[in-house]
C-alpha cells in the first residue's frame, strides 16, 4: 500500500522542472495525477508518458495561468477524468525581476495573475470537488522570506502573497479537515534557475553549503510528505528549502 493510493492530484505546470518532479513523485506514491502546461505540450506529454510507463494514471491539460477562466476549467476537467480532486498544488510560477522603476503595470498584473491569482482561482475552483481531508500545497520562495539582492519587488511580492493566502486558508478550511501549506524552494537546478546559469555564483554564496542548488526532485519530496495522510495535522506551515541562504 502506497501513501497516495486511491488518491487524485492536480499539479499546475507540471510539464517542467519542479512541477515535473512533484507530478511524478505524486504518482510513484500512487495518486491519480493531471497536470497543466501553458506552452510545453510535448514536454507535459513527457511527464504523462513516463507516469503511465511506471504503470500509473496522468493527464496533461492546456491552461494559461494568465487566464482565471482557463484555471478554473482546467479543475474541472482535471475533477471530471479523475473523479474528484484530493491534492492541489499551486506550482506554476514565472520570475521575472528587474529596478521596481522598469517594471509596468502591465508587468505587475501579469506576474500577480501568474503567481497569485490563479492559486486563489484555483483553490476557488477545486473546493467543491475537493473532500474533507483534502491537501493544497503551494510553491512560495525563499524569496518570499528575504531579499538579498536587489531587483526582487515584483517576484518576493507574488510569493509573499501565496504564503498570507497559504495561512488565511489553513484557517478558514480547517474545520473540514483540509490542510494548506507553502513550500518555499531556494536555488533549485531548472529551467526558470539552472545550477549553471550566469546568476548561480551569487545564489551559492548565500549558502551554508556552497554546493547546495537542490534537485527539483528535493522538493517533491517535501511537498508528497505534506500531501500524505502522515502530515494531516500539519497545516499554515511553511517549509523552506534554501541550503540556509535565507539564515
Ligand atoms: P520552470 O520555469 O522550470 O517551469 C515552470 C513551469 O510552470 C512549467 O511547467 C511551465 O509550463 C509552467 N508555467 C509557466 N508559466 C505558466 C502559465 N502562465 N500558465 C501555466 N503554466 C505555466 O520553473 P521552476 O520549476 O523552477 O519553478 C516552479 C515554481 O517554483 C515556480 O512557482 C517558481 O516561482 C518556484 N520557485 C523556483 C525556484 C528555482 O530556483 N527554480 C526557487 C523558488 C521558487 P510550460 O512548460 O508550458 O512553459
């Protein structure tokens, strides 16, 4: 008997890098897993694929995180081929930073549409199909926490918001025994931060262990304890997984 077995999980952007590793770590613990993309079909198909090779069940749905009504379907698609939703995880997110003079309104909207409110919306979405004893974890940052350079108004204000709503919610959904936790990533080897990319240098000296870029396959694990009936009283928490940049 796996942790997850007979369970259903829905991972927003899924097709890449920490979504990726949660979506397939989900599935080896035995849920029932779809996932969403924006651009990524072939690579969110990838995922699917390799779920089912390991003998499990995955969906990939299109919807733009932009789009509060493509969000909102997606859940309903995701609850109507599984059945019911028992695992949201709010994954998708973009990094976009820059002198808080540069960015415009446009700039603003889009990474809180992104990186906020299509959590909410979809938190909004998944409660009807969502049983008591349900689990919505979403992925914050360190940033969200600390600010050690400059250029991060935009990004550390999205993650700050998705850890107030991770603990408003942990408290309003407690009473149905549904528990809400954010996991806040540092320096993770993806696409969005690669271990060797131009900003990495920078990230390492921040580090207690110098070496210490996590593997996204690092916060999966943490984010499939969350979801597991082992952690059922763990709820408004916080997990960092920064290497202590943030100490
Ligand atoms: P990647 O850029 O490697 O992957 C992003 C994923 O999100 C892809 O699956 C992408 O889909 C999807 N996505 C992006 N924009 C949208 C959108 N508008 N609508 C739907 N899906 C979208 O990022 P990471 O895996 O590194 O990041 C995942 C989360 O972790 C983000 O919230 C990020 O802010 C957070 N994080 C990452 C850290 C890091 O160091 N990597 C550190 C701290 C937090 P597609 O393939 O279709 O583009």
């Amino acid at each position: 008997m796996r942790p997850l077995d007979q369970k259903t999980a829905l991972v927003t952007g899924g097709s890449r890098g920490i979504g990726a590793a949660i979506a397939r770590r989900l599935a080896r613990d035995g849920a029932a897993v779809a996932i969403t993309y924006v651009n990524g079909a072939a690579a969110a198909e990838a995922v699917v694929r390799a779920i089912e090779g390991q003998g499990g069940k995955a969906l990939a749905i299109r919807a733009d995180n932009a789009d509060p009504a493509a969000v909102a379907a997606a859940v309903g698609r995701a609850a109507e081929a599984l059945g019911r939703i028992d695992i949201l995880v709010n994954n998708a997110g973009i990094f976009h930073a820059g002198p808080i003079a540069e960015f415009s309104a446009a700039d603003f909207d889009r990474t809180m549409a992104i990186n906020v409110r299509a959590a909410f919306v979809a938190v909004q979405a998944v409660l009807p199909v969502m049983p008591d004893g349900g689990r919505i974890v979403s992925i914050g940052s360190n940033l969200a926490l600390r600010a050690p350079t400059p250029g991060l108004s935009l990004y550390s204000t999205s993650k700050a918001a998705i850890a107030g709503l991770t603990q408003a919610l942990a408290r309003e959904l407690g009473p149905r025994r549904i528990t809400v936790n954010v996991v806040h990533p540092g320096s993770t080897d993806t696409d969005m931060n690669p271990a060797d990319g131009p900003h990495a240098a920078d990230q390492r000296a921040l580090m207690a262990n110098p070496a210490g870029y996590a593997a996204p396959e690092e916060v999966a694990d943490v984010v499939a304890h969350l979801a597991s009936p082992g952690a059922r009283s763990v709820t408004g928490a916080a997990w960092t997984i920064d290497n202590g940049a943030n100490l």
